[in-house]
C-alpha cells in the first residue's frame, strides 16, 4: 500500500515587507534652523546629515569662547562630530571639553576612569565588549544624559568600530499613521533586564532604591533644537504605557527596529587619539564587538541631563 504525503502547509506570505525601502527623508538640521557657517574649525562631513570630522583645533589647549560656540554649534548640526590626531589629548582636557555642555554624569555600572565622571571601558579576551546593541545612554535614568565624550587610549589593529543612528530621521520617516499612533505615548525605561542580569537580586534591590524603573515620552522634542526624535530603544525601553503587553512588545518591536537602518547611520573607524563627542537625545550608538581577542580601552565622560517632554 502507498501511503501518499499529507501536502505541505503553504509558508504564510507577509501583507508588506518588515522594513519600507526606497527614497528616505535625511534632513541635517531641525525646520527653521540653517547650516552653520564656521570660522575656527573645519567640516568634514561623513554623510550628508549624521557625523563629521572636524579640524583645525588642538583639545589639549584652553578652549576659548568663539571655539566653544562652533563645536556646540557643530554638534547641534550633525549631531555626532569627530576630531582626530588629539596626540596630547589628556584626561583633564577630556573634563574641560565634556564642560562646554554641562557637568558629568555617574554611571552606576561602568569601571572609574581618572577623575569625577570618568568611565573606563577596557575590553579584551577576559572581559569581552558588551555594548553591541543599539542604545542611548542612561534613558533609565529620570534625566539621560545629554551627550558624551569618548576618547580612544588603546585600539585594537582592526575593527572596533562606533556606529551612531539619527533618531530624527527615524522619526521623520515613520508612516504618518504609525506617527498618530505613538503621539502622546510614553514608554518606561529601566536597567534591570540588561544591567540587573549580570547581578544578584541583593545587588539589584540596593541599587534600585536610588534607580526606579522611569518613564519618557516615546517621542521627544530636542532640549535645544526642538526637533522630533523618537526615543525608545533596546536593552532599556521595557514597555508602553497603557498598552497590553502583547500590543506594547509589537510596537516597540517595530519601533527599536528603526536605529538599523543604513541611511540613518555612520561608522567611524577609530585611531590612537581619536575623540568622538555625541548628541545622547538625538543619536543612539552600537559599540561593534568584532576585535576579540584583540584590546580595546577607551574613556567616557556622559554629560549630566534634563528632563525629556
């Protein structure tokens, strides 16, 4: 007796492809605000609106006033900005240059670097790099920080790299019904399903009476620009507000997805004494962990922040 196989159940067919493709909106600065025209720096922009490598300046000398308006302006403009061959570079410039925007901001979990808001991150085959998911800094704090500086003390030979996200091309380029759907929504972000996995419930009930689960606005509007940026993302966005749980996972699902899209990011490929200063409100960043088990060391003062609306 032949016995005849049950026909094969058909896979099912998507109604529209994960990710919309063709032409994107890739605007450089928000509505009303125009190109800046420098006097003291030089721009190398690395796209057209996300990232620029800026010359003509030594960080390891005092920083005067007309300086300090052009690399603020600068970083308003392309929102993740660049300086290379900072050969004497220390950690007391790196201090001076974080205090243009503010002053340092604490983080909880990273080693201490030299001095007041200095983190160490030292990666190599013992302790491998863990920040490669896209992410904004401390969103699970009330106040995220509003920027960061990083400088490059030890590179591996190759890879290592840094990618940045513009949040507001993100936003700018999300359906206009998915717009209407997230307007006025917040989110909750915290640190214990990322942070709290590698601690022990004893550490996680200590450090959780200075640091409660927080809630932002899953769109915010730049403290200094004003523009849209939508602002939820991986490891810390844990879920909407007032959405089931089922409906909250699959917004934010498509919502997180957004930071990896090509056209909204830039790479930048470190070298000794590079130094790299971000917008933390605007841009999310994803550290590439290709270079194990090569060493990668490098130094981050977070600039402390304001509440979101």
């Amino acid at each position: 007796m032949t016995t005849v196989p049950a026909p094969a159940t058909p896979a099912p067919v998507l109604d529209k492809p994960l990710m919309r493709y063709g032409r994107r909106t890739l605007e450089r600065n928000a509505p009303g605000r125009e190109p800046v025209e420098y006097q003291l720096l030089t721009v190398h922009p690395m796209t057209p609106h996300l990232g620029a490598e800026l010359g003509g300046v030594d960080l390891s000398q005092p920083i005067g006033a007309e300086l300090a308006d052009e690399i603020r302006a600068a970083l308003l403009e392309w929102k993740v900005v660049f300086f290379r061959d900072q050969h004497s570079f220390a950690p007391e410039h790196q201090r001076a240059l974080a205090a243009l925007w503010g002053e340092p901001e604490e983080n909880p979990f990273f080693p201490k670097g030299q001095g007041v808001g200095v983190s160490r991150l030292a990666k190599d085959a013992t302790a491998v790099g863990n920040e490669n998911i896209w992410h904004s800094d401390h969103s699970f704090m009330a106040n995220p920080a509003l920027g960061s500086v990083l400088r490059a003390v030890e590179v591996p030979p190759a890879g290592g790299d840094t990618m940045w996200a513009d949040m507001g091309a993100a936003y700018d380029n999300l359906p206009d019904e998915l717009k209407q759907r997230i307007e006025g929504l917040r989110a909750e972000h915290d640190w214990v399903p990322s942070w709290g996995s590698m601690m022990t419930e004893e550490q996680i009930a200590k450090l959780r009476e200075r640091l409660p689960a927080v809630q932002h606005p899953v769109v915010v509007r730049h403290p200094v620009t004003g523009r849209r940026l939508l602002y939820v993302n991986e490891p810390f966005t844990t879920r909407i507000v007032g959405l089931s749980a089922e409906e909250s996972r699959e917004l934010l699902d498509e919502l997180v997805l957004q930071a990896r899209i090509p056209e909204y990011q830039v790479r930048f490929r470190w070298r000794a004494d590079s130094v790299a200063i971000w917008d933390n409100i605007a841009v999310q960043h994803y550290a590439i962990s290709d270079y194990y088990p090569a060493r990668r060391v490098m130094e981050r003062i977070a600039i402390a922040g304001v509440p979101l609306s």
